[in-house]
C-alpha cells in the first residue's frame, strides 16, 4: 500500500492545506502516518476556520476533521519517523510552520530524504516552502537551488502583518518564505495571475496556497500514479 508521512504545525497549520490533501489521499486508498516536532497535538490556526475568512463550507468541513481525526489527535514524535519508508512526505503549510517545522533538523531530513531518495515525493504547500530555504542536499547546497518552485508569496504577507513583520495574533514573523527560498536558489514563480499554483520538479512538489490545496493534492497523487 502506497503511504504518506504528513508533517504538521503545532504552532499554527491553515487548516485547507492539511485537511485537503489528507482526507484526498485517505480516500484513495494512501496510508497516512501524521508527525509533529515534538509529538504533540497539531494547532489548527484558528483563521483557517473561520467562516468569515474561508467561508462556511470549508471552515465546518476543515473543523470537523481537525478535531474527529484520529491521526491528528496523537501524532508521532517527528525524530521517532523514518522517511525513507513513505512514499511521499507532505509538509502542510500555515504562519506556524515558521517557528517550528521550517526550523526542525528532524523535518529538514525527511524533506531531503523524500526529495533525494528517488523512489518517494515531497509535496511542500504554502509556508512550508520557507524549510527550502534552510534544507541541504547531500553535497551540502541547497535543496531549492536551480529548482522550479511556488509557495506563499510576498504580494500576500504584505497584505497580512504590520509594519514591524508582526502578525495579527502579534507574533513576529521571522522571514518572509518568498525572500529567502529566492535567497537560497530556488526559482520562484507563484503565478500570481492564476487562481491555483502547482509547481513539479523532479520529485518536488510545491504549491502556493489555500486554493491550491485540491489541485496539490490531485498533483501529488498523479506523481505517486494513483487514481482519484
């Protein structure tokens, strides 16, 4: 049976960008196993539920998964996870992701492990492309470098913390995803002028944001060769 490692926030997941891609690959037939860095209970952002944000559909839809699925509700510890026995590993994105998973050695290797290995796939979405920007392949570059990739773009933060990179729960954001994936090599295009950005190379897969969740998840399962 083809399996998945789901690599989730504990400090904040948007919740579309986990709940989509989980319940996607659950229904065609995906093994799935969720990790967080420390082994406790993912944090959903709380924005990614609310109904005024992302409507009524979603916000009950991602809410009631969140909080009835039994693999989010007892996660392994990521350091107890081995990588290399999934067939794709799937970093969720959400602010979050930048005070833990980015910042994880343990997330770091499973994201090289899926990347390198040749017989797995990453599927990164949204914030979680900022770990590109801190990942070394084997050789020591950086993973990104020379890759085609999208993720979170700087035309969208701009829109959402203040002046002093704060957010609105007033935590500072500590780098922007766009600015330092570039800095690291990778070859950015968030295809602003489309509604969905999903972007393969090699066994990478990258998407944008909430609204390209589905569309993710469809990628990701054509790149395992699966049906949906």
């Amino acid at each position: 049976m083809t399996s998945a490692l789901f690599v989730v926030s504990e400090e904040g997941y948007w919740g579309e960008e986990c709940i989509e891609p989980l319940t996607m690959l659950t229904d065609a037939g995906v093994d799935i196993e969720v990790a967080t860095p420390s082994g406790s209970q993912p944090v959903i952002d709380e924005r990614s539920v609310d109904p005024e944000e992302v409507g009524e559909e979603t916000a009950e839809r991602v809410r009631e998964v969140h909080e009835t699925d039994e693999r989010l509700a007892d996660p392994t510890p990521l350091a107890q996870v081995d990588a290399s026995a999934y067939d794709a590993v799937v970093f969720p994105g959400g602010h979050g992701t930048a005070w833990d998973v980015n910042q994880d050695r343990h997330a770091r290797a499973a994201l090289r492990t899926a990347v390198e290995d040749g017989d797995s796939k990453a599927l990164v979405v949204c914030h979680a492309a900022g770990i590109m920007a801190f990942t070394r392949d084997s050789d020591g570059g950086f993973l990104v470098e020379g890759r085609d990739v999208t993720g979170f773009p700087n035309a969208w933060e701009e829109d959402i913390v203040d002046e002093n990179d704060n957010m609105p729960d007033g935590r500072k954001l500590p780098y922007w995803v766009e600015d330092e994936v570039r800095a690291a090599g990778g070859n950015w295009d968030a295809d602003l002028g489309e509604d969905t950005s999903v972007t393969v190379d090699g066994d990478l897969v990258t998407a944008r944001g909430p609204p390209s969740s589905h569309a993710a998840a469809v990628t990701l399962l054509d790149e395992l060769g699966i049906d949906h």
